[in-house]
C-alpha cells in the first residue's frame, strides 16, 4: 500500500450545521454557510465533527451532511475546497461504516476519534489497534485505517474522550502506517505539536492545531494550519493571519492573533455551538440557533456582556 498524501496546508472550518425548530435540517441554511466559508478562501471543510453535533446526527443524517456540502461547492464552483469527514465512532465496526459513507458522499479524507465509552480499557496497545492494526472478534478482522477508503486523520480532543490524551509518540507511530495522514490537536498542546513537526513535516504528515487560540503558534512551530471552530464566525479573518504569516509579517499576525485568541475564548463562554449558530444567524442573514439536546439553546438576548463585545469586535473586521 503506497503512502497516502496528506492535506493541503491552511485554514479549516468544522461547520456548525443548522437545524430547524423541529430539529430537522435547514438545508438553505447549511448550504448557504457552506457558500460563506468558501467565499471567504478557507482551505477546507470539515463536516460532522464535534462542531457539527456528529454525535447527535443518524448514520443518514451524517452522510447527507457530506453531500450537502459537496454539492454546494461543487455547484458553485468550488469543487477544490476540500472537505474531511469526521467518522469517530464507539467501535471499530462503525467507524468503518462512517469511513465508506463518506467516501460515496463526496469526502476527501476522513477524521476518527478514539473511541472512549470504555476510556479505561483504551490502553496504549488499545488505541494503536483501533487506529491502524486489527481488532480480532468472531467475526474475524475489523481495520479501521486499513479499510478507511480515504486517507485518515487522528483527532486528539481529551475533552470529548473522557480525558484520553495521545501522546506524541503514539502518534508518530500512528503516523507510519501508509493511510494515516495527520491529526488535529484539540488539546492545545504546542509542545505535542512541535514534537511532531519537527519528526515530520506537514508535506508527510499535516499536524493541524485544534483552535484558533494557537493558529499562529502552531504555524511557527510548523503546523499545517488549523482545524478551528471559530473560522465559522469570522473566517476572511483566519485567511488574512494565515497569509501575513506566509508573507513573514510575523508582528501583524500576532496582532490578528491575540484578537482571534480573545474571540475563540469568548465563543466558548457565551454557550459554544448555539452561541456561534446565533452569531451567524444575527450578522450574515441565514440560520437559526437550534440545537439538538442536551446541548442549550443561546437566544440572541443572552448574547450580552465582554465576551460578545469581543466577537461583535471581530465580526466588524470580517465584515469591513
């Protein structure tokens, strides 16, 4: 089997994807965002991740997600905006499942977290089974890198894994396997980052940062970019900070950064997914900010206070 190409370096969006009050799809809503974020130059898309409420979503729902969004680009002639499919599941078995839907829907690679219903029995030798060698059962041989039809990215997000926090070392062994490509860090570690980096660079393996806190830092310590939420509130902001970087205006770029750093902390404390829903919706003209529970509804009236004065700052930039 012959190594995999990785990603394109640069800026990628996990869409929130938009619901109705019944907790239906809003399907203008979701392509018109889709629509948003490739105007704006964004690297990639990154559909039914953590962002996207992929835990909430049915195997159809997850698979009409993808093709949604291919749909959209390609209609609109975007069809180089690549989109990653987040395909983590309890067990081997499904994430295989996920892996092939998005193939047929129109995905490019696909993301997979670690599995963490039974977090403690997910050790080391666990981890390294489950993302690249074999889980034997009755039913003989379940691979997931090995089966995935697309080229396969680790998501490292202790936060949604009860606490399971790969070291850099398993995942530069991971990363030898021929289908595995990169990995996202949502556990902010630049020390993890530039670890892997510096072994391998992101034309062999794209270590991507996890949010927008650490876009510039990563970049300095040789990242391919970033996978972040906040780029679907402002994403015209995250692709002027990604080229100041590439045109060495390093001083400028910190500017931007501490201002994208405020702004992604001020997301996550005024409620996260329905919060950036309802951001949307008020500033661009399109989705509502429904929820599926358990996650809680944020009403545009609870959007008051420092921490949306610093996204109503930062939304003012992308719009001038």
């Amino acid at each position: 089997m012959s190594k995999s190409v990785p990603p394109p370096p640069g800026i990628y969006a996990p869409t929130v994807l938009f619901f109705d009050e019944d907790e239906d799809f809003d399907v203008p809503a979701i392509k018109a965002h889709i629509l948003r974020l490739a105007q704006a130059g964004v690297t990639g898309i990154v559909v039914q991740g953590s962002t996207g409420e992929a835990h909430h979503l049915s195997h159809e729902e997850r698979k009409q997600a993808i093709t949604l969004t291919r749909e959209t680009l390609d209609e609109n002639g975007y069809k180089n905006v690549v989109i990653i499919a987040g395909c983590g599941a309890p067990s081997a078995r499904e994430s295989k499942k996920l892996c092939a839907d998005a193939n047929e829907a129109g995905a490019n690679f696909v993301i997979v977290l670690t599995p963490s219903v039974w977090a403690k029995r997910m050790s080391r030798d666990a981890i390294l089974a489950f993302h690249r060698d074999l889980f034997i059962n009755d039913n003989g041989n379940l691979k997931v890198a090995d089966h995935s039809p697309l080229p396969y990215l680790i998501y490292n997000y202790p936060s949604v894994t009860a606490g399971i926090n790969l070291e850099s070392d398993v995942i530069l062994e991971l990363s030898d396997h021929p289908n595995i490509v990169g990995t996202k860090l949502s556990c902010g570690s630049i020390g993890k980052l530039h670890r892997l980096t510096s072994a391998k660079p992101s034309s062999e393996f794209a270590t991507l940062a996890g949010t927008s806190d650490v876009l510039l830092q990563g970049l300095l310590s040789g990242s391919a970019g970033v996978i972040s939420a906040l780029p679907n509130i402002v994403p015209k902001l995250h692709m002027v900070l990604y080229k100041l970087y590439q045109e060495g205006k390093i001083d400028q770029a910190m500017d931007l950064q501490a201002q994208l750093g405020q702004g992604e902390y001020a997301a996550s404390k005024l409620g996260g997914i329905s919060a950036i829903k309802t951001l949307v919706s008020q500033n661009f003209g399109y989705g509502k900010e429904y929820v599926r529970a358990p996650l809680r509804i944020v009403t545009a009236e609870q959007l008051r206070g420092p921490y949306y004065d610093k996204l109503a700052e930062l939304v003012t930039l992308e719009k001038s």
